[in-house]
C-alpha cells in the first residue's frame, strides 16, 4: 500500500522571491508551500503526498477554497494536488506535528495514512468495455505502481554508476495478462476479469492474440503493461485503436522479474510491444533536478507526455523491489495541466 500520510524532516527551507507570508520546505524530494517561520530545518511534521484525499475536519477547514471534493465514488474530502504559487511548484502538504493529537514518539518515515484516515485520490477510469471481476489479482502478481523519485530521493545515489534504462510512461490503464499451469487470465490494475465479449481488456488480449502466444510459450508467467486508446484517460496519445505496451514480465516460478535483456528477448519472441525506450546507458549519472528536466517532453500527438520510467538493467540489488531499482519521474508540465 502507498505510504500517503507520513512522518517526514524538514530538509532544507527555500525563500519565495516576493512572498512575504510562505516559503517553500523540502521533504524527502519533494518541494511544498509552507507558512513562512512555521518550520525550522529538522522539525518533524506530517508530509501528505499528491493524490492524497483528507476527511473533512477543522484542521483541513483551510483548503476548501481550493481543494475540496466531492462526488458519490469518493465522498467528501480534500485532494491534495500539485500547484504553483509565484512561479514555484508546490507538490504535497507539510503540516506541523502540533497539528495531530492522534499520536506521539513516532519515528521519520512512519506511515499514519489509516490512523489519519486518508484515502488516495482515485475515480473510475472511463473504459467503455468495463469488465466483471472475479477476484483479486491472483498468485501474488505485484501491482503496477511505480515509486515517485521525490518520495524516495536515494534512488539515485544506489542506482549511480550502474547499468540504467528510461522508458516512456504511457497514458493509459495498467493490464496484466499472465499464463500459470495451462491457464490463462486477464487484469486490471488489482482484480481479474472475466473473460466477456464487453470486456475491453479481453478485447485487447485476443486482438493481440496474447492467449495463444502465452499458451505456446508454456512459460508461467505475468506480462504487465499499460492499456491505451480511446475511451481511456484522456487518450494523450490520440491512438484510433487500443495499444497493449508492455513494461514488464514478471516471473510466476521464480517470483521475480525479468532483467532488461530477458524481457526485450521475451516481447520480441512474442511479437509484441514494449513501451517506447527513451534512453540506455552503463553508468546512471542522473540526480533529482536533471530528472525532472528529463520527464519533460510529448507524446508524438504533441500532448504532454506522463513523464519517464527509470530501471536498473539487471537485478542485483537486494531488498530493493524485488531486486532491481525502479522508479517514476512525473512530467511537472504534465501534472500542472491535469485537472
């Protein structure tokens, strides 16, 4: 589960050239609007990251005008967005430890999304062929989603030096299909689907024939990637018909993935795609301002690209995701436009 609500450090304080009553405060990687001599470096205080959605309750009273939701999927609640105050972006809310009474003697990097009742920011995807589920996502198959380099800044001193590959982050849905012991099965992001004529992710594995290459192939494994086209998200991409990009293959018998070379070798014996290669190297040199530069940039439709996805090519780094770095780098144009 995504670490919403957490106790992070003050890292540094950065001036707003011509405010007078904020300032920006740096946690982790992340940069946010904070009131001016509310913090010093090193306090503690609860950081909320982007997506988050917080109750309605007095202490959150001050974002209303900005920042209040509600619908029937959701609730009511604050979402907590990326913004821009005199020219600098401001990602997350930094609030002050004094703030919460629910707690006390904890540590930085403890998680107190549930004890504080936050919920991530999510609707429904517009998929015109929605699917009926028939279960969880099933034999521990990881879900697809990527940590935000601010939230984990360290990424780039373990990964540096070392062999790298950044890919395009498509504008799409994720979709899972796997083969395991002679069967086949189809999911979206956290639940399997049942295989139907109005099932769109269906529709997507049998216009690619990816049952029969995967029974073929007699190999237990997952194929994960992103489902684009109309009809999904804001289609950024402007496809006519639905694309199936492949990013990852996830080994059912070893329970790991595959490194970079085995999945390129894999997508290709398959005839599929794999999402667009932006970038390869022997030695990752990047740190955390060159990387945000990196994410900009747009789809060949001219719309804002999502931003990049950073991997180490082999995986040999142990306790770290399942033994390979992997991380996403959001296009800040990207997310300064999304509504």
């Amino acid at each position: 589960m995504r670490k919403l609500a957490t106790i992070q450090k003050v890292k540094d304080l950065i001036p707003i050239e011509g405010a007078d009553f904020i300032e920006l405060a740096e946690i982790l990687g992340w940069r946010c609007v904070v009131k001016k001599g509310e913090f010093s470096i090193s306090d503690l205080g609860v950081y909320f990251e982007v997506d988050s959605f917080l109750p309605v309750e007095d202490r959150y009273e001050f974002l209303r005008k900005t920042s209040f939701r509600s619908n029937s999927f959701m609730g009511d609640g604050f979402r907590i967005k990326t913004v821009k105050f005199k020219g600098n972006i401001s990602q997350g809310l930094f609030l002050p430890i004094s703030v919460f009474h629910e707690f006390e003697g904890l540590n930085v990097d403890d998680d107190v999304t549930d004890l504080l009742k936050v919920k991530k920011w999510e609707m429904p995807e517009v998929e015109s062929g929605a699917g009926i589920e028939i279960g969880e996502k099933p034999y521990g198959i990881p879900t697809t989603d990527e940590t935000r380099i601010q939230s984990f800044p360290d990424f780039c001193e373990i990964l540096s030096g070392k062999p790298y590959y950044i890919t395009t982050k498509m504008d799409g849905t994720s979709c899972t299909m796997y083969y395991k012991d002679g069967v086949f099965g189809v999911c979206g992001r956290n639940k399997e689907l049942k295989d139907t004529e109005n099932c769109g992710y269906w529709k997507l594995a049998h216009a690619y024939n990816v049952p029969e290459k995967l029974t073929s192939l007699g190999r237990n494994i997952a194929l994960q990637g992103e489902y684009c086209g109309h009809g999904i998200q804001k289609n950024r991409l402007k496809l006519l018909k639905s694309k199936y990009y492949i990013f990852d293959a996830f080994d059912l018998d070893m329970y790991k993935y595959l490194n970079f070379e085995e999945l390129k070798e894999l997508i290709d014996s398959l005839g599929l795609d794999m999402v667009p290669i932006e970038e390869e190297g022997e030695r990752f040199s990047y740190d955390l301002p060159s990387l945000l530069e990196r994410a900009k940039g747009k789809y060949s439709s001219g719309m804002d690209k999502e931003g990049i996805v950073v991997r180490s090519k082999l995986n040999n780094f142990n306790n770290i995701q399942r033994n390979r770095v992997s991380f996403k780098v959001i296009n800040n144009d990207f997310l300064l436009k999304e509504k």
